[in-house]
C-alpha cells in the first residue's frame, strides 16, 4: 500500500513568516494579498512606486505590539519594510514585496502635555491630522509644510519646516524617541538616557528600531487664541526668472536676520495648468505681514498672482500639500550647494531641457509634472542644532568647517528634483533623464567647487546614499550605536526599507 501524499504544502519564507505573525496576539491584523484590507491599504501609499505588494502586512495598535511583531520577524529572520505614513516616493521607501510590513496606520494619535510643552505623536499619522490636533491648543511643532506628508520619516530623517530658520530641523525637536530595538526591548532615547542613540536616531531614519512615539518641544503661538501664520504663494512670469534668482540667492545669505521668516523657489511643469510656471512660497512664523526679509521678492517684477495673507498655519499647510497629489508614481533627486546663483540658474536651464525631453517620449496620457525646487540651508538652522545636543547629519562641516558650530558659517542651498508620472513604463522611460538631470548639477557644481556633496536624506533618490554623505564622522557614530542597541544587526540585515547605514 502507498503512503499518501502530504495535504500539506511545504512551508516557504513567506508562508512561516506569516503564518507566525497569524498565530500572534496580532492575527486579526495580519493581511494577506487575497484580502480587501490589504488592497485597501496598498491603496492608500501617496507614490503608486512605493506601493509595494508584501507577503503580508502586520498593523500593531500600540509599542508592546510592534514589540511582539519585532520579535517574531527576529526568530524567524524574515525581511520586513516599515511604513510610517506612506509618503516615501521611491519604491522600498516604505515597503517591501519579498517580506513583510510592518505598517503604523492604527498607531496615529497626536497629544499635548501642557505642563512639560511637549507634543507626543505616533508613526502612523500625517502632519494635517497632527496641525489639526494642536491648532486648538495654540501650538504647534517643527513638521511637514504639507500636510499630507508622512510625520514619521519626515522627523527621523531630518524634516525641515516653516521653523527651521527659528528652531532648527524636526529631528534636533525631539525630547524624546520611544523605540523597539531588534530584540524587542521598548527603551527611551533623550539627552539623559541612550543619549548615543538618541543623536543618531536625529536624522539616522529607520536604522537602529522600530520609533514609536516622537516627544517634540511644543512652539506656542504669540497669540495662543490665533494659529495664524502669514504667508502663501507668489506666481512669477517665467521671463523674470533671473530676478527672481537673485532675490532668492539675497534672501538666503540674510536669513539669519529674520529667522521667523521662511522661502521656497521652485519651478513646476505641470502641462494642465499651461505648462512651465515659477512659484514663491513665503512663509512667516509669527504671522507679521510682509516682513522686510521679503521685500526683494515683492519688488522682484513679473509677479502674476499672489495668495499671501494671514490664515491658519493648517490651511498654508494643505495649500502646500496640494501641490504634490497622490496616485503617481514618483522619482525624486537632491543636492546641496553653495548659495550661487549659478548654480540655480544652471539647474533650470537642465530642467528645462529635461522637461523638453520627456514632451517627446511619455505617452499621451502620462499626466508628467516636474519640480525645480531650492531652499536654504542657514547657519542657524545647524546652529539650533547643536544646542539641542545635536544630529547626525553632518552639516556642522560643511556650513561652519569645524564639528563645533564655531565661526561665522556659510549659507548653502538645498535642491530638490522630482518627476511624477502615469505608468510604470513611463517612469521606467523617464527615470535616466531625471538622473542625468542631478549628476549635470553636480558636475557643474564639482567644477565651480561649491558641491557640498550632501544629500537630505528625506529627498534622497534610493541610490544616492545619502548617510555616507553626512561624512566619515557620522557614519562611525551610526555603526558603533548600531553594533550597541542591534547586536545581532536586525535593521541592518532584515530590514529592507530606507537607507542603510554604509558597511
């Protein structure tokens, strides 16, 4: 007589993998790819590219489940991606196809300590819900000047805000991360306890465990009855673009004189809207209106229209946010610069270039859009940083050449490049160019000698290893903490998502 065959398949990575995290205290929220739950969550990732189709999705409701999730995915060294708030643009961003995520969405509470001003939020929420938690209380914190973005990775990989200039970066904000390390131990990270980790966790993103809660320093409002900023977008005719550069190059090398005051200058191609436009965003904390700090760019001609006024810092928020709809698949690219006009000049003539392109080859129905966008970087932004026991960025030496913060410092400029579009193919056809577009910038950069060859990691495409850029300094503190709290190296080995820190 035969024997009969096995009823059972055998098991595979993602079946024992899955199977542990069904069997756990979590089983009701473990998702499997035949489930609408799954597709439902798949669908709520802002970039289509970092929509990632796992083996299975886990969402813990509090910290001792995703300890318990750690756990598992640990013993049974299974490859796992994070998800925070799903606004990572590139694919294994914020999820994974060959492993496990571990998805935040249930853990999204914001809340107010008024006696110690501190403001604690979860990994899963966005900085709209999170405004919209504090307006009423008259405080706010250092987040996202779009309210759709994701608070989790903005925060952990550096985060810069309308508060920058007056309070430094997001990351340098936070009193306190409450982490899961890769054996499951839940401990705090602040200047009196793991204060190792807690410097390299300012801007180290997801390296060293599962964060999940952000302490940050509450900013209140002049007036706690008004959350009113002052604020919103200048439209520019394209022609007066060169002005428009030079106001942006004056604004940026005096920003330390009005530190309430903020500027972004980006171009945007966007084809339903008539194509090629120049924008200012102007922003100040304090809600005067039309401080001086901007009197270059309303002087500046050209200007088409204009929707500066006094209103809720949430409502310049989700204007902002609106920019950058959800449902596209994205490629995004930065560098970091000396404040030279050249440099922005050269950038949007590529740009141009680049755009004249990509007019040739994607479909009709690509929907492509583009941005050109440039910020500062101030020496008081590192500054406040470092008398918050500092961050792990490295900035310190490119702006004031010296690890301490000491002299004058140096003003660079932040770019970022991004593109989105319709269908795989599309991107797939779009993607050399946009790479191109960044390494024509750094090359010219390289040739002026004003390339600082550093990345903000919260921009920064998959490959432009933007760790290795916060310099030689940086990159020893993050092993050693590493090799410390992630002995047996789970968020180096299994984790999939992010940037790792360089071997």
């Amino acid at each position: 007589m035969q024997a009969a065959a096995s009823l059972s398949a055998p098991a595979t990575p993602s079946s024992q993998c899955c199977n542990a995290l069904k069997e756990s205290s979590l089983g009701d929220r473990v998702f499997l790819p035949d489930g609408a739950a799954y597709t439902e969550r798949l669908d709520t990732y802002w970039s289509v590219s970092a929509a990632l189709e796992p083996w299975c999705m886990v969402m813990p409701a509090n910290t001792e489940e995703a300890s318990e999730v750690i756990k598992i995915l640990a013993k049974n060294e299974c490859p796992f991606g994070i998800r925070g708030g799903g606004h990572g643009a590139d694919a294994y961003s914020n999820g994974i196809d060959e492993g496990v995520t571990i998805d935040f969405g249930l853990m999204n509470a914001t809340t107010y300590d008024a006696d110690r001003k501190i403001v604690s939020i979860q990994p899963g929420t966005h900085w709209q819900p999170v405004y919209d938690t504090l307006s009423p209380l008259g405080v706010t914190v250092t987040g996202g000047r779009g309210g759709t973005v994701g608070a989790s990775g903005f925060i952990s990989g550096g985060g810069n805000s309308f508060h920058s200039a007056s309070h430094g970066f997001a990351a340098d904000n936070v009193q306190n991360f409450e982490v899961v390390l890769g054996d499951g131990r839940i401990v705090n990270a602040n200047a009196e306890e793991n204060a190792d980790l807690w410097q390299a966790m300012k801007g180290g993103s997801g390296n060293f465990g599962l964060i999940t809660r952000y302490d940050m320093f509450a900013i209140e409002f002049p007036d706690p009855a008004s959350t009113d900023i002052w604020g919103g977008i200048v439209i520019y005719d394209v022609a007066e673009q060169e002005a428009v550069i030079d106001s942006y190059v004056k604004f940026a090398e005096n920003s330390g004189k009005d530190q309430n005051s903020t500027s972004i200058v980006y171009w945007g191609y966007i084809p339903a809207l008539g194509g090629m436009m120049l924008n200012v965003a102007l922003e100040n904390t304090i809600n005067e209106v039309a401080p001086a700090a901007f009197d270059d760019y309303l002087k500046t001609p050209g200007i088409v229209s204009k929707t500066l006024r006094s209103a809720p810092m949430a409502e310049i928020t989700m204007e902002l946010g609106s920019g950058q709809p959800a449902g596209f698949r994205n490629i995004w690219y930065t560098g970091a610069y000396d404040n030279d006009a050249r440099i922005i000049k050269f950038a949007v003539e590529k740009h141009a270039s680049m755009v004249a392109e990509l007019e040739k080859i994607m479909s009709e129905d690509s929907g492509f859009n583009t941005l050109c966008m440039f910020q500062p970087i101030s020496p008081n932004m590192v500054q406040h940083g470092l008398e918050r026991g500092g961050n792990i960025m490295g900035l310190e030496e490119r702006v004031f050449g010296n690890a301490e913060g000491s002299g004058p410092g140096k003003t660079g400029v932040m770019f970022l490049a991004t593109f989105a579009v319709k269908g795989a193919e599309n991107e797939q056809k779009a993607a050399p160019l946009v790479k191109d577009w960044q390494d024509s910038i750094d090359a010219y950069a390289d040739s002026l000698g004003v390339n600082w060859n550093w990345r903000f990691l919260n921009y920064a495409n998959h490959n432009q290893n933007p760790l290795a850029s916060f310099g030689d300094r940086a990159v020893a503190k993050m092993r050693a903490v590493s090799a410390k709290y992630d002995p047996d190296q789970v968020f180096q080995k299994l984790r999939r998502t992010g940037h790792k820190i360089p071997v």
